[in-house]
C-alpha cells in the first residue's frame, strides 16, 4: 500500500524522511517556509561538531 505524504520543514529531519519514505514507495511532498533551501553558511559539518560537543559536555 502507498500513501501521499506531506512533511512540513526541509531540514536534515524532514529531508532524511522524505528520502526513507520515497525509497519505500511512498509519494512525497515537503514544504519549506523558507525562501532559500540552504542559505549560505550552513554547513552540515560544524553542526554535526556542534553536536558531538554537546554530547561531550553532558548536553551543555
């Protein structure tokens, strides 16, 4: 069975979901506020260092 899905915010969530959801057959649409998809100066990098350092400092 495949169902029309909607996501709402095309962050690293909502695109990761989109993809697993696409892949299982599924039609996808996501919706994003935002007038630019990536705006410049993000990088998935530094957020995921940014991440790890959280976790290091006992999410602090």
């Amino acid at each position: 069975m495949s169902f029309k899905i909607a996501i709402l915010g095309a962050g690293i969530g909502g695109l990761s979901a989109a993809i697993a959801l696409q892949r299982a057959g599924h039609e996808v649409v996501v919706y994003e506020q935002s007038r630019q998809f990536l705006r410049q100066n993000h990088n998935f990098v530094p957020l995921r260092e940014r991440i790890g350092e959280r976790v290091n400092n006992g999410g602090q």
